[in-house]
C-alpha cells in the first residue's frame, strides 16, 4: 500500500519553489546581502503593517470558524510591534506617512476578498506569512539589527516572546494542518492559494525595488 503523503508535506514540497523565489527576489536580497539602506527596511515595514492588519482583521472574525480557529493564536499576533516599530522608525505621524505600493493594495485586496469567508484561503495566507515569519524570519530579524544597530526597538516584529520553541509550535501547526477536514479538491485549492500568496509577496518586493531604483522609497514610509 502506497503511504499517503502527509498535507502539510506536499503544502511545503508543492511551494518551495515559490518560497525560495519570494526569498531571493531583488529587493530582500540586497537587505540580507547588507547593501540595503536603513531607508528600504523601513519601507518593508510600512508594508508589512498593511499586509497583517489585513490578515489580523480576518483572523478576528475566523476565531469562531471551526477549521480556521486552530491556526489563530494570540503568540503571532504582529500588530502591536509592527506599530512599535514603525513609531520608532518614523515617529508618532507614521500613520500619515505610510503608503501601499499597488502589489501591497492587491494583495490586502485579496486577504479582505477571502480572509474572512473561507477558512482554507484564510489558512493558507496565515501560513504563508506566520510560518515564514518563524523560520527565515528570525534569520533577517538578526541580520537587520546588526546592520542598523537595532536593539529590540526597529525589529520587534521578528520577535516572538511568547514562543519559547518555533520549532515546536511550527510541528504542532504543521499537525493542525494535515488535520483539517479538507478532501483532496480543497486541498489543492489551499494549495494554490498559498502559491498566490507567494506571488503576492514576490510582487511586493519588485515594487520596493522599482520604488528604490526610481528614489521614491520615502514617498511610501
């Protein structure tokens, strides 16, 4: 008997491709290469705000959906430290200063669109960034605090207190995954939506590269 491939095993072989992509583009690489300005990481900030006041909206009212509820934990919660550090980035007027690039605004369309009515696709954006924000993302929080001399303030958005084992919490997410109540159809549409949401990422960063390439990064942080 052939042994059935676990979900999230095929979810991760199915997106690496997609993920490394999203990783590598232009703009994140000259970041984590160390030939990004202080200037650019603020920009990715500002639009990290966006994409998870998109996502932290939706899981608000997800709480009480009986597939999506297992993945929302209070411990991912990034709000509150994207603020912290946007105020210390910019100042208390970071609010009047921030801008979506268009990629973002597709992208915070998409999350507004099926965020908040269907639990596979809220599922797969939720993984797509709080997964990621787990494992490289602590590698690039480390990386921007010692380029920027970053303490805690600036890069409190890599920073997960309440989770004393990523490694851990990520299995326990990874279990969730493979138990949701998903047929091989809905499967397949978590999946692509997880690719989608890849894209979007990848979108994002080649709009901070233009963005950079035609000086108009301080227009949007």
């Amino acid at each position: 008997m052939t042994p059935v491939t676990p979900f999230s095993t095929a979810l991760r072989e199915r997106s690496s491709g997609a993920h490394s992509g999203s990783e590598h583009a232009g703009f994140m690489n000259d970041l984590v290469k160390g030939e990004g300005t202080r200037e650019d990481y603020i920009a990715l900030v500002a639009q990290h705000w966006f994409m998870y006041d998109a996502i932290e909206r939706a899981a608000d009212v997800m709480r009480h959906d009986p597939v999506a509820a297992p993945f929302i934990s209070d411990k991912l919660t990034r709000i509150p430290a994207l603020e912290a550090d946007l105020a210390f980035l910019i100042g208390p007027e970071w609010r009047d200063r921030i801008v979506p690039l268009p990629s973002t605004q597709r992208y915070i369309d998409r999350i507004n669109e099926i965020g908040s009515t269907w639990a596979g696709g809220f599922v797969a954006h939720h993984y797509t960034r709080y997964l990621g924000d787990l494992s490289g993302g602590q590698f690039i929080g480390k990386l921007m605090a010692r380029q920027f001399g970053f303490e805690t303030n600036g890069i409190g958005f890599y920073i997960f207190d309440d989770i004393a084992d990523p490694r851990a919490f990520k299995d326990v997410y990874r279990a969730q995954l493979d138990a949701a109540p998903w047929d091989a159809d809905e499967q397949e549409r978590v999946i692509d939506e997880v690719l989608r949401a890849y894209q979007f990422n990848t979108d994002v960063f080649i709009d901070l590269a233009e963005a950079k390439s035609t000086g108009r990064i301080a227009e949007i942080a």
